[in-house]
C-alpha cells in the first residue's frame, strides 16, 4: 500500500478532528501521523494527514473529506513539490563510553542534547521524514529506550 | 426570549407545518414553548417512528422533516430513523435535548454523546455551546439539510441552553464558506455528454432518487421526448419517468427486469442521472456494462467514479443538468436498438405464476391495489418481498409516490412514514405495503394514525415468513429456514380493532378485489388488511448478490 500525504485546511471547532479522523477509521484505515496545527488565519486549522491505502479509496476519502461542513480545502500533498518537517526525541542507552560517539552523530544531523541522565541521552531532531529516519537507523545500535515523533507538517512549495 | 421560545421561532420561520417527537426530560422547556406553537405537533409513540413519519412526510412533499426527542435514549431512537434518510438524502432536521453543559461527560443521567454517535449518519450536526448561536445554528441546518445533496442535521441542545435567556434575532442569509452546492453542471462537459449521446448506438438512461430530490422528473421526461432513449429506474427513482410508456424499462438491479439488466449492460452509453451505482444495482462491479461510455450526472461529487469509472462526469443539479442538455441535445439514430428492447420487452415480461387454486398471491394483491387506486396512490414500504413486489408490480407514473427505505433497509420504516406521508399529502391515498414481520416493527404508530384520523391502508402480504431471508435460506442456504418462520404471530385484525382501526383478513383470492374495495371506501380511519398469501413465494427476477446480470434467475426452478 502506498503512503499519502494530504493536507487538510478546516474550521477552527471543537469536533472537527473527530469527523476528519472519523472517515479515515471507517474504512479500517491507520493512520500513520497526524498533525493539527495552527495557521497563518486564527479561525483556520490544518491537519497533515499521512495515511496508507490505495489510489481509489484515498480519492474517495479526499472527496468525502470536501463534503465535511467544516472542512474549507483538501489537498494531496503525494506527488507534488513540498516542504515537510518532522520533529523526533529519542532517548537512548548512553554509558559514559559511548556518549561521545552520540554526541558527534547528533552533531551531524544538528540535534539538540534535550537531556543527560546516568545512562541515558535524549536528542530532539527536527527535518524531513528521511532525515529522520536516517538518524534513528544510526542510533539503532546503541539501544532505544524511548522514541516518539510528532509527525509531519507539510507545505506547498512556491 | 428563553432558548426553547427561540426554537419555535425559528421553526415558525423556517414556515415549518408538522413537527413529529417525544419529549423527554431535558426537553420539557422545549415542550412547555411548543405548546403554543401555530405548527401542528406529532405526537408518535415511539422516537424513531416519528423520524421515519418526518422523512416519510420529506419525501412525499418535498420539505424538510423536523423531529425532536429526549437526550439519551430518545436520541440512539432516532438514530435508525436519521442513518435510514443519510443514506437516500432526506432532508431532516433533528433536535435532541442534552444534559446541562457543566454536566456532559459526566454520564448523567440519560446522557449519551449524541453529535458522537450521529456523526458517521448525519449530513452534519451541532451541539449548541452557545445561545448566542442558537437561531444561526437552525438557519443554518435547514439550509444543510435541503441544499445540494440533502441529508439530516442533528442540533443536540442542552437544556440549559433551553432555559438561558438571549434576544432573538433570525438571520436571513446563511454563509458557509466551506459549502457551496454546485448546482449549474460544467458547459463543456454538458456539451461532451451530449456529443457522445448523439453518436451512441445502443444508449440508456439510469435514472435514480437524485431526480425526485431536484424534481427534475418534468426535464427528464422532455430529454427522453428529445432523443427516444429508454428509461431504467432505480427502486428510488421510480416514478420519474411514468413506468407505463414503452421507452420505460422499469426497474433495474437484483429485481430489476429482465429488459432493464439486459438493456444496462448492452449499452454502450450509460446515462446516469441522480444515481449512485449501488451495489444492488450493478451486481459484480467486474461484470457490469463492460461496453459503456458512462455519463453521470450528479450533485455529489464523492458519488462520481465511487464504484464505476465515469467518462463524462457532470457535477449539478439534475433539473439544471437536463434542462441544459434538452436546449442542445440532437435525437441519436437507435431505432434498432428500441426494436431490440422491445422484444425482449415482449419475450420476457415482468410476471408471476398465477394462482392455480385459491391461495392469494401476493403479486396479484399488489396489481389489484394498483387498478382499484388507478396508479395514483402515494405506496410505501416496509422493506424485503413487499417492497420488492411493491416495486415491481404497481406501475409508477409521477415522483414522490413510491417511498421506500433503499439504502438502508430499513424494516419498520413503511407505516411510520405512511403517516408522514398522509399528513403531507391529505389528497391523495397512502398504502403501506408491508410484510408481517416488518409491520410488526412499528405497529405502536397505529395509534397516531387513528388519533389524527389518517385513512392510512396497511396491506400486510402476511406469509408467515421473513420472506426475504427465507428467500436466499431457500436458494442459497441449503433450505435450512433458520428462524425465519413468524407464523406464531398477534391476531392482525384484532389488533386492528384493539388500536380503533379497522382490520379485515383475507385468505381467499377472489376475496382480494372486495375486500380492498371495502377498504378504500373508509376515510376516517387507518385500516389493516391481512392478506394471507401464498407462503413461499419467492420475488423473481433475481441476480444472486455479487453476480453478474447473466446469472439472473427468471422464475422457479425448483418445483
């Protein structure tokens, strides 16, 4: 199943995320991320959905989104050019041996050391989905305690 | 002006003429300020029969239904009655009481998440948070509920709301900036349809309920005077174009005709106008009319290419639609085409076995009901057998006469929305065919109907089965009647008399004629017609659920 992107511009109400989220779980589907989000207007939220399925049932899903009262644009953030950020903290095993290697690979990937503890660090980076994922990979070996990502934000590109 | 007085007011100007519900409560203010209302009020003696009265009461005239019940278990009553008008657009609108603002969420009493469980089934729905809000949130639902494609809003009102105080103001516009029915259809598509309708050699026309919603019937029935191309109606459609005239091939689908499936899957232009290619319309999507250039005409865009891949996509208004197309539209050359239908037409017409003693058949019943009321009573239905023989063997002639749950399925549905019906349309006869098991799902309406007078006719095809089930447990479930036998059943004629009405059995054939006749001469009263038909009767045509048309299976085949 393919992953898509679609981003979603609705009323700021209480209850919408609801209806949103409703259409996605009727049809059994998971949602991968989801952030809600504040925009340029006050009474104007977004949503970044990113969803698998297939093509037929996501264009359903983008047009039953439209027929939502409270939803005022829908688009599909798939195959068009964006700008997408991601924000992650992963907090791994960090004996005093090996935090200097940590230390260097969150250099390299701009993290920033969100806390130190005896036996753990935790890293916050911010970056693209891949970005991310690459970074995740590399600290793999050194053991996961804990992880959680925020998921993307995704924007049109001029 | 108290909340609740802010309610009538709005309905007095939203010109509402009957509002059906139960009170409850957290409703009482509400009842305290309708106690006054100039508008007549329904009492129904159950919550989903007074939204089904409501939707039934839509559909014959065209308006919006307006329901209101009690919080809690008055509200999850009326959610079959509002997923049965989601699913064939009817336009509701619902009220229901909720507990006091500080107390929602606190599972007090009779309280349930009412926006949260008639979320999936609502075309949109509110929980008044605000009285400010208040006459805005009603202007605003009527509008939902009868713009574009129609459907039921639910306005959930605490009852603090009801009680609190504000200053009525009724605003005159409504402004949605994110819902904007398109009405008119795109100019270059219309023009694409009608190109490729004029070099079609093998076209038809899928008609469905969206041309009784746009009252498009008029339009419809001049663009087939244009261009001489045959009409199929869905169950919901029918009645939009009249079933009598040669180019009419009736119904199509599970029991649709023979020349109507035929037809659909032969063409090679498939003109779909206010239809959404259901499931018991196309039967397997992989089979269904593998030669078709599809058109569809419709209001929702989320109908368009939903099952079937359309070519000529139109987004509009039926009416707007086809008044467009009959500006433009040149008649294709399909005289061999018309004279295939009519032959198949001729060699497989719409029948039964006719009875070869004295059982009644429950088909007869339906055609001696079409001639006694000459075509021109308003027919409701329960839903299975009834509905389908309902459908197939009273010949429609005018929108709005033949009301019927489609999509949902709804037994319990016909005799509530009967009454609906009645009250919509005092001229006329209203006639619920139904089954014995589903009149049996709302007779406590019997008593609204006798109260309001309402010469209601219920034509009960009683077999003693949930005929449709035993049906499919007789052909594809090894004939294996797994609780499908009602005969151990209430006394409908004494029930009848019980609730003031009048009730007559039938167990003869040539008792049929008399005993309708006997029945259409009362006004004054609703009466049940107990008509024991013959037991296993099954509906025929039929294309086995998920097959294609060429399995449809035409009559008995085991005798």
């Amino acid at each position: 199943m393919k992953q898509y992107v679609i981003s979603v511009k609705v009323e700021n109400r209480f209850g919408v995320l609801a209806r949103v989220a409703g259409l996605f779980s009727a049809r059994g589907y998971n949602i991968d991320s989801l952030a809600v989000s504040a925009t340029e207007q006050e009474d104007v939220s977004v949503m970044t959905i990113v969803v698998r399925g297939d093509d037929r049932v996501i264009e359903q899903v983008k047009k039953q989104l439209n027929k939502l009262i409270d939803v005022i644009k829908v688009s599909d953030h798939t195959c068009v050019p964006t700008v997408e950020r991601e924000l992650v903290l992963v907090k791994v095993t960090a004996p005093p041996v090996k935090r200097p290697e940590i230390y260097q690979l969150g250099e390299i990937f701009r993290a920033d050391i969100a806390d130190i503890s005896n036996k753990t660090i935790t890293l916050g980076v911010k970056g693209d989905p891949d970005h991310i994922n690459n970074f995740i990979e590399l600290l793999k070996p050194y053991g996961i305690k804990e992880l959680m990502r925020t998921g993307r934000v995704s924007l049109l590109k001029e | 002006m108290k909340g609740a007085d802010i309610i009538v007011e709005s309905l007095k100007k939203e010109k509402v003429e009957y509002m059906f519900g139960y009170p409850g409560g957290v409703v009482i203010p509400i009842f305290h300020a309708l106690h006054n209302a100039p508008f007549k009020f329904i009492l129904t003696r159950h919550e989903q029969g007074a939204v089904h009265a409501a939707d039934g009461y839509a559909r014959a005239s065209g308006r919006v239904g307006v329901v209101i019940a009690t919080s809690g278990p008055g509200a999850t009553n009326c959610v079959t009655g509002i997923a049965t008008a989601h699913l064939d657009s009817v336009p509701l609108v619902v009220f229901t009481g909720q507990v006091k603002r500080e107390q929602i969420g606190n599972d007090a009493f009779q309280e349930v998440d009412s926006t949260g469980i008639t979320r999936p089934i609502t075309k949109h729905n509110y929980l008044v948070q605000d009285i400010a809000d208040l006459s805005r949130i009603i202007k605003e639902a009527f509008y939902i509920a009868s713009t574009g494609r129609p459907g039921p809003v639910l306005i959930d009102v605490p009852v603090d709301i009801s009680n609190g105080e504000h200053r009525f103001s009724y605003p005159d516009t409504v402004n949605i900036r994110s819902y904007k029915p398109v009405y008119e259809g795109h100019q270059g598509q219309i023009r694409k349809a009608c190109h490729l309708i004029e070099t079609a050699k093998r076209p038809v026309i899928y008609a469905g309920g969206g041309v009784v919603i746009s009252n498009a019937s008029q339009e419809l029935r001049e663009f087939v005077k244009k261009t001489g191309i045959p009409v199929t109606t869905t169950l919901l459609g029918l009645g939009v174009y009249p079933e009598t005239d040669p180019l009419a091939l009736e119904m199509l689908g599970m029991h649709g005709t023979y020349y109507a499936n035929h037809a659909v899957n032969e063409s090679d232009v498939l003109i779909a106008v206010g239809a959404r290619f259901d499931d018991r319309v196309t039967g397997k999507i992989a089979e269904f009319i593998p030669n078709a250039k599809v058109i569809h005409i419709d209001i929702d865009p989320a109908s368009v290419s939903k099952t079937v891949k359309v070519d000529v996509p139109i987004v509009g208004d039926c009416k707007y639609v086809l008044a467009e197309m009959n500006k433009q539209i040149k008649a294709p050359e399909i005289s061999a085409w018309i004279e295939e239908i009519s032959v198949m037409k001729r060699d497989h017409p719409l029948t039964y076995e006719k009875n070869n003693g004295t059982s009644i058949k429950p088909q007869y019943v339906v055609e001696e009901i079409y001639r006694q009321t000459n075509g021109e009573a308003i027919i409701c239905t329960e839903v299975g057998q009834n509905q389908m023989w309902a459908a197939q063997f009273y010949k429609y002639t005018e929108p709005r006469t033949f009301i019927s749950s489609g999509g949902l399925g709804t037994m319990g549905y016909g005799f509530p929305a009967a009454i609906g019906a009645q009250l919509a349309r005092p001229d006329r006869r209203v006639i619920d065919i139904a089954g014995d098991g589903s009149i049996q799902m709302n007779i406590q309406e019997l008593i609204v109907a006798v109260q309001h007078r309402l010469p209601v006719l219920i034509a009960i095809l009683n077999n003693g089965f949930l005929g449709m089930v035993r049906q499919w447990q007789q052909l594809f479930w090894e004939k294996r009647y797994s609780h499908t036998c009602i005969d151990f059943a209430p006394d409908f004629v004494k029930l009848a008399e019980a609730y003031g009405a009048a009730g007559f059995r039938i167990e003869k054939n040539e008792e049929v004629a008399p005993a309708l006749r006997q029945a259409l001469d009362i006004t004054d009263r609703p009466i049940i017609l107990d008509f024991r038909v013959s037991r296993e009767e099954n509906v025929y045509p039929m294309v086995p659920a998920g097959q294609s048309f060429k399995e449809i299976i035409m009559r008995e085949l085991l005798a």
